[in-house]
C-alpha cells in the first residue's frame, strides 16, 4: 500500500528499493496533473516545448532500470552537462587545479549573470553557472575545437553509457541568441582567465547544452556518479571515485541555481537542473533519478522534476543527512 508510504519513511522503516519501480511509477502517477510553472522563454527552441511531456526514471549501482512517462522521450541536456564536463575536466586536471581556475562556490546570483564575474576579479567561482561551465570547457584537452568537442560529446556519452548526438536545432537556435554567453567568454579572456579563442569556447559549451537525452540517461549518468565512477549498465569506467566525490559536493553547494540550499534542505541530494527541463539527482553508493518535464519555476527548475525526485528521496530513503 503506497498510501503510507511517507508516515513509514518518517516512523524510520524504509520500504527500500526492493519496491523501487511500483515507487518510480507512483511518484510519476501523483504529479503528472500538475501543471504549474512555464516553458524556459530565452532560447526560441526551449519555447516551443510540449508543456504535457513527463519523464521519470531511477537506475541504481547494480545498474537495475526503472522508467516510468516520457522516461525515453529526447531533449537537450542544457546545463545538466556542466556537471558531467566538470568531472571530466577534473579527471584530466586534477582537483586543485580544476578548484583554482573555476572556483567550488555557489555565486548566490543567477546562472547566466555578468555581475558575478565582475564582483570576483573575473574569476567564475561557480562551475554550475555559464560562466564557470565556459571556463570549465576550456580545460577539455585537444589540440582544436574539434577535438575538444569530440572529447566532451564522447565523455558525457560514456557517462550515458550510448552514443549522445546533437540537437542541430537546439544548437542553431541558442547559437542566434547567444550574445550573453558570447559576453561572458570575452569578459574571461579580458581578465586573463581563459585560454584561447573565447568565441570557440562558447560555441563548444552551446554544442555541449544542445546534447540530446532522455530522463532514462539522466537516470544512467547519474548512477555513474553515484557508482563512484563505473557506469553501472556497461560496466566501463568513467572516471576515479575521487572525481565523482569532487563533482557531487558541487553539485550539492550550486546544482539547482540560487535555491540549492533550499533542495538540499528540503530533500537532501545532490541535483543539477537545467533549463529544458531535465533534473539529474545523485544518491552515492544507491543510484540516481532522472527526470524531465519542461514546466519550470521561477528559478529555471522543472516543477514536475522537483516534486517526483523529492517523492523518490522520502521514499526511498535518499537523503544524504
Ligand atoms: O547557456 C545557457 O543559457 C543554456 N545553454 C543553459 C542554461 C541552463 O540550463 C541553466 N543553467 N545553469
């Protein structure tokens, strides 16, 4: 009986994951109604999106799947592949050296802000906003911009443990109204803080945000993460264990913008959202949601996301603390 669920998991007695896809299902089932929030309005393409699409999906480190809704239906990734790029590049750099050129702090300003560069001497702080996501992309090795973006792509593909491809209307669409991230990259290279051509740079993050994925990848990647670094459904390493704790504990701190303390919280797992309406959540040594519904609040975090991911976390005893 799933009524009682909740009361259970506050009396301590965790149903556990032995009943993990009949809970998959129902926290899909309760929110699927609800249809609060807006569709993201700054990149034409995101606009346009089927407000009635709802993804839900759990993976867990013995890599068993459960997907309920839209769990397989494809969307860009959007600021969901800053975490994953911030592992790899931690994984070629190394954690002090990632932790100097980006910073580990959350801004307390918005995603895309120009003021927070400005307030910290160009230094972008925050790897989970725009401009630490750019500066963190510029560390991808490669002797080109082909490379590079070969690199991210294969990366977070092996993260997704298939072949990630790009959304070419989603890239060309956000490459039309990119002046602010443009904006952004000009800003680091004047303080010093990126090497090489800002514009490049830009266009390889913009590529990196237009990766397509469904919330069932989101589920796959995350576990990854959560399996301290093994994709749990191929069985091949990614990366160190010690990256993945680097990346989480990031991802704790800026992972859902200026409400990230608000979700850890209320909830209590490290999550990244991004603007198209995916969330990732990433219990260690247990498994990862991944959720996609493009209704967003006022943050930029899916409505639908929060709530399923947040039902998942009571149920199935998530919380971190
Ligand atoms: O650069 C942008 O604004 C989008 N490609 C991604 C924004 C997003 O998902 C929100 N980010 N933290």
């Amino acid at each position: 009986d799933l009524a009682g669920v909740e009361q259970e998991v506050s009396t301590g007695a965790l149903p556990g994951w032995d009943r993990v896809d009949e809970l998959v299902h129902e926290a899909h089932r309760r929110h699927a109604a609800d249809q609060s929030g807006m569709v993201a309005g700054y990149i034409p393409i995101l606009g346009a999106a089927d407000p009635a699409l709802f993804g839900l999906a759990v993976v867990d480190v013995a890599g068993g799947v459960h997907d309920a809704g839209d769990a397989t239906h494809p969307f860009s990734i959007q600021s969901i592949s800053k975490m994953f790029v911030y592992a790899l590049a931690i994984q070629e750099h190394g954690h002090e050296r990632v932790r100097d050129i980006v910073g580990v702090n959350n801004t307390g300003l918005p995603f895309n802000s120009v003021m927070a560069l400005e307030l910290n001497g160009g230094h972008p702080m925050n790897p989970m906003v725009n401009a630490g996501a750019i500066a963190t992309t510029a560390l991808m090795p490669g002797a080109t911009s082909a490379e590079k973006w070969e690199r991210v792509r294969r990366g977070l593909s092996a993260f997704a443990g298939r072949e990630l491809t790009l959304d070419e209307e989603v890239y060309r669409s956000e490459s039309e109204t990119n002046q602010r991230n443009e904006g952004l990259g000009s800003l680091l290279s004047g303080y010093g803080r990126l090497e090489g051509d800002s514009d490049a740079i830009v266009d390889i993050y913009t590529r990196q945000c237009a990766l397509n994925v469904t919330a069932h990848d989101l589920a796959v990647m995350g576990a990854t993460l959560a399996d301290g670094g093994v994709n749990p459904v191929t069985g091949e390493r990614v990366v160190s264990a010690d990256v993945c704790r680097d990346t989480l504990a990031v991802v704790a701190a800026s992972g859902l913008y200026e409400r990230s303390g608000e979700w850890l919280f209320e909830i209590g797992i490290p999550a990244k959202s991004g603007v198209s309406g995916g969330i990732v959540a990433v219990s260690p040594g247990k498994g990862a949601a991944g959720a996609f519904s493009p209704l967003l609040d006022s943050a930029g975090n899916s409505v639908r996301s929060q709530l399923a991911i947040g039902y998942l976390s009571r149920a199935l005893g998530l919380n971190l603390f």
